[in-house]
C-alpha cells in the first residue's frame, strides 16, 4: 500500500507535488499549533478555544506562501538536504513571531509561551515528514540501484552527491574523507567517514563500488588512494580530472573507470614554455601520422602553442577526418587562428609530400607516420620496411631540399636491440635522420625515443578494459614480460620539448619511470572492477578457473616479440636541462655507406625477398637479431609446399 502511494506520488508533475506538500504542510502547521496549545493549557479542548485559532488561520496562508518565496517548494522531497532545514528553521520562526504579533494586534487569547512551542513542534513535524519520505524513498531506490561511497567530501563530491540524487544507477550511502575537520560531519543527508572505515562500512552497508571526486588530487595521491582501495574487490571509478573539466573536455558528473595513468601514479612535470614555443610558435608546422594516438595528440598541444598553420597528414581518410574536425572543434571553442590543413597522403610520396612542404612553407616536421604493431609488421614486414624506412628516408629527403627547419623523428624502445622487423625497421630510421644530419643543409633533425603510451590503438590497456566486460579471460604473453608506459599527452608534450633542444642528429630519450610487469597491470585492472583475478597456466583445469571472477590466463609470445623493452642501445645517458628528457650518443653510420645499404634493400622489397631483408637489416649497425623465423605471410605463401618426410617451413630463419 505504502509503496504504490509513493509511486503514485513520484508520478506526479512537479507543480502538484508542490500543491501536495503545501496541503501537508498545512495540515502539519494545524497539527503543531493544536498540540502546542494543548501543551501549554494543559488539555486538548481549552486548546480548541475559538480566539487562538483565530490568528492561526490569518497567518497559516501568510506561512505557506512565505514557504513558497523562501524556495522551500522547489525542493523536491527527495532532495531534501541540509540546506532545507535552514529554510524551514527560518520560515518557521518568522511564523511564530507573526502568529504573536496577530493574535497582540487583534487582542486575541494567545499565551506567549505557545508560538516557541509551535514552532519546535513544526519543525520536528515538517522537517521529520520530508526526511522520512527521503528515507523511505532511497530505501526503495536502493533495491535496483548499486550502492556507493563517495571518496571525496568536498566541493566535487557534494555536486557528484547532488548529480546522482537526480537519478542514475547508484545510491550513495556514505562520504570518505582523509581530512579530519569533515569526518562525523553530515553533508548532504550523509556521514562523512575516515577511509580507515572502508572495510567495515562495505560489509555493513553491502557497497559495491567506490566513486572518487577528488579531481584536484595529484596522480600519486590518487594512485595511493587506489592501492588502498585495491584489496577490498571493490569497483572503483572516478569523476574526470580538473585539466579534463577546466579545458571542456569532460563534465564534473561523468563517471568514467580508473584511467592507467592513476595506476601508474606519475605526475606529469611543469613543461619549459620556452622549448614549447621554440618550434612551433608562429611557424608552419607539420605531423605526419596525424590521426594516429601519438600524432593526434600533437596536433593537439601543437595547436594550442600557437602555430602559423597546421598541416596534417595522413594515409587513413578516416583518422585525417576525425583529427581535423576535432582540432577545428577546439580551435573555435578557444579562439585559436591557426590555419587547419588536412592532406591525404603517404610520406612515401616524395613528389606529393615535397609539393606540400614547399606549397605550405613548412618550417617544423614531427614525423609520428608508422607502422608500429609488432605482429602484423612481422606477418606483412615489406610494407613495414618500405613505410617505417623508405617513408622517413623520403619525407626527410623532402625536407633538407625544402629548407625545413627542424625535422623530429618520433621513435620506439623497440628500436634498441630489435628482435622484430618493426623494431629494426625503426632503428635504420633513426640511421636515417643521424646520417642526413652530418651533411650540409639548414634541416636540424632529431630522434625522440620512448616505450609504450597509455590507450594508443596497440596498447594492452583497451584490449583488458574489453576483456574485462566480456567477462574474460584476461590474456597476458608472458608471466615475467614487463613494458614502460607513459600517458600519451605526456609523451606529446616532451616530445615537442625534446625537438627544441636538438643541435643535428641528436637521439633523445624520455624518462618512462620503472618498467611495469603487465600481469601485474592485468591483476589490478580486474580488482578495480570489482572483481576477482585468478591466475591460470596453460592446460590448468577447469577447477583451477573457478576460483575467481576473471581468469588471467598466459598464451605465448607473439612474432618478434621480447620479454622487455630497453631505452638505449649504448650506455651512459646524459641528462639535459629538462628532467625527463635525457640525451644518448648512438652508433651511426655515414650517409655514403648507409645510402648503399638502403639501394640494397630497396631491391630486397621490389623482389619481396625476406631473407636478404633480414640480412640487409643485420648489416646495419642496428643490432637486429631475429627471435624467429620468417613470418611474412606472402613470402610464406610463395614458398614451394615441403616434401613428404620434411621440416615444415617454420624453421626458415
């Protein structure tokens, strides 16, 4: 019964649910001052006494409407919050005080005592109605909604308190706070608790996940706050960060999963506004790879630094589009002039790109064109020579004859010591832009060499996030692989930085901070979901997988694969004037000798022939020592099928 009246009261439009709780006020008001007058006279019929209710009805219309301007209506019931109670407390006492002055002004029997009581009574009455109706409206919002606490008692988290009382998938049950001042306080209708409660509150109040409204907090407090949370199985998710809400990006309401950079916990370091501008201030600028993770990412702080022009250039028709209307999106929101140009093209066309640069007066170059999966460059290595290679040999060819100013190399860990075609195909790269470097010209280049970025289209991250909602099994390579990992707009920005401090062939590396073992990763990715990692070998048993919610199960390397990545082929990095930003002295060769080898492995990839690729590839003082045998699909598909009684191909090296 009580139930299908609540409903039907829910139901209703705003303007008669007001009409509703004025005529309950009413009737609660009557109730107050007749239990007020009994109090007083000692017996409910002198407290029917005609005279009192006299100046009881006068004021009763005057308290509603007070009510009314006061804002009281335009809460609804089941936002009832703090801020109620003061107005209620208000609204009442300037009743009492009139039901005084009446019942003075009209000479009417009314003890002095009685308007104190009064108002006592109402708000116990009025302010009890509203906060039991909240009550038992949260209680039954409660069955079909998952119940939440909120880290963060601040200014975010009242308006994420506020946000999800308007509807959504979740009931909050109660506030964490690390500050003292605001633990055993109540805001919102809820307590504020210390983190050290977590555990008991979860067991007594069966929460199911952790929402964080700390958007100011630094990426290693949040990664601490995790690590705590982390053992509870609980499901953690976050408002967005403050850069995300101050730059339009994301709103203070949005609810997104951990993002990894919390995991890792690195602050990112104040850039030099100097460097930053140094290349791009005022100057046409291009990036190549331009709808790529990386590229992307550049054209977007490239953009906001306050370029001439912008050229982007890309072979995907579909990443070109979606980068040019994102960076006219952010241009016209932040008033930037630059001029937006988007080039369909591959930097394999010397002809179209030099046209391009010469067209556009290009001044800057960062080149982020390329093929970077591993496997795929593996099974498909003559288009992943002929782009990784033969592209940046052409588009850096292309930019000494046109009198480019600084042409930067954006470049893999996968490079030092490559086991992997891509790999390899990435160091004579870097051979490439350090050969050009020695000969005469106004075209400065330089290498920026880093590990993996965070959600870029390779990475393991977005491939968990979807394992993780199919309900597993999570699937990790190795037990013992490990990779770096840096944020992607991080890496952007020191990259940009990096191109700043080159003199001509210059190899720079990006500090990424301490490798991270990717099961690991994979074991804290399922716990901050809520859920229960379990480990399994291969060939373990189906008993084996049931002791958890996801299994975390190992397959094998992939083609070309390592076990970990390295960030210098020689030794002894030297730091420069920006901390996460070191400089190495790598083996080069000259142009004359390295222009011979690239004649000779043009030829290998016209005749798809793979082992002199390979061989090609050694010659070079790239240190490639191939893991496996040949994977290139074509090239295995051309070979003769092996005799009765013979080895399989798979043993070509």
């Amino acid at each position: 019964m009580t139930g299908g009246v609540l409903n039907y009261l829910v139901g209703l439009s705003r303007a008669k649910k007001r009409a509703v709780l004025s005529l309950v006020d009413a009737a609660l008001l009557a109730m107050s001052f007749f239990l007020a007058m009994a109090l007083r006279l000692d017996g409910f019929t002198p407290a029917l006494a005609p005279p009192s209710w006299l100046a009881f009805v006068i004021v009763l219309p005057f308290t509603l409407l007070l009510f009314r301007v006061m804002g009281l209506y335009r809460t609804v019931v089941r936002h009832v919050a703090g801020r109620t109670v003061r107005v209620l407390a208000y609204g009442l006492a300037i009743s009492a005080l009139a039901l005084l002055f009446v019942a003075s002004g009209l000479g009417l029997f009314l003890p002095r005592s009685v308007p104190a009581i009064y108002w006592l009574l109402a708000m116990g009455l009025l302010g009890g109605a509203r906060f039991g109706l909240r009550a038992v409206y949260r209680q039954r919002q409660a069955r079909h909604k998952a119940r939440v606490i909120i880290y963060g008692a601040g200014a975010a988290g009242r308006q994420l308190l506020a946000t999800l009382e308007h509807g959504g998938d979740y009931v909050p049950i109660a506030f964490l706070d690390d500050a003292q001042e605001l633990q055993g306080r109540d805001i919102g209708g809820l307590r504020v608790y210390s983190p050290a409660r977590l555990a008991r509150l979860v067991t007594e109040h069966d929460i199911e996940c952790v929402l964080l409204a700390i958007p100011s907090a630094t990426r290693q407090q949040r990664r601490t706050i995790l690590e705590r949370l982390e053992p509870l199985g609980l499901r953690v998710q976050t408002i967005p960060g403050l850069s995300d809400i101050v730059s339009g990006r994301a709103e203070l309401s949005e609810i997104r999963e951990v993002s990894i950079e919390d995991l890792l916990g690195r602050d990112l370091v104040p850039p030099r506004q100097e460097l930053l501008d140094a290349n791009i201030r005022g100057k046409v600028v291009m990036v190549t790879g331009a709808g790529g993770s990386i590229g992307s990412e550049l054209c977007r702080q490239i953009l906001t630094q306050g370029p001439a022009s912008l050229i982007l250039l890309d072979l995907s028709e579909f990443g070109l589009y979606r980068i040019d209307e994102e960076l006219r999106g952010l241009a016209e929101a932040e008033g930037l002039e630059a001029r937006i140009v988007p080039l369909l093209g591959s930097v394999l066309d010397r002809p179209r790109v030099e046209c391009a640069l010469r067209r556009f007066g290009v001044e800057t170059i960062f080149h982020a064109a390329a093929y970077k999966h591993v496997p795929l460059v593996e099974h498909n290595a003559v288009e992943g020579v002929r782009n990784n290679v033969f592209g940046t040999l052409a588009l850096a060819e292309a930019a000494r004859s046109c009198g480019v100013r600084a042409f930067v190399l954006i470049s893999t860990d996968k490079a030092v010591r490559p086991t992997n075609i891509m790999g390899a195909s990435k160091r004579v790269a870097e051979l490439v832009c350090q050969a050009l470097s020695g000969l005469p010209g106004e075209t400065v280049f330089s290498i920026v060499r880093f590990g993996n970025v965070v959600g870029s289209s390779g990475s393991v991250i977005p491939l968990f996030r979807r394992q993780i909602e199919a309900n597993g099994p999570v699937t990790v390579t190795h037990p013992d692989i490990t990779r770096y990992f840096m944020a992607i707009p991080e890496a952007a920005q020191l990259v940009i930085q990096a191109g700043a401090m080159a003199q001509g062939g210059d190899v720079f590396i990006l500090d990424m901070g301490e490798p991270v073992r990717i099961v690991d990763l994979a074991k804290r990715m399922v716990r901050l979901s809520g859920l229960n990692p379990v480990v399994t070998e291969p060939g373990a048993t189906a008993a084996a997988r049931v002791k958890g919610d996801i299994e975390i199960r190992f397959t094998e390397l992939r083609p070309g694969e390592k076990l970990f990545e390295e960030l210098l082929v020689g030794d002894g990095a030297q730091p420069t004037v920006h901390p996460r930003i070191m400089t190495a002295t790598e083996v080069a060769m000259d142009w004359p000798a390295l222009q011979d080898v690239l004649q000779r492995l043009a030829t290998a990839c016209d005749a798809h022939d793979l082992p002199a690729i390979r061989a090609l590839l050694q010659e070079t003082p790239s240190g490639y020592e191939p893991a496996e045998a040949i994977g290139d699909l074509r090239w295995l598909a051309m070979q003769p099928p092996p005799k009765a009684g013979a080895t399989g191909l798979s043993g070509v090296a």
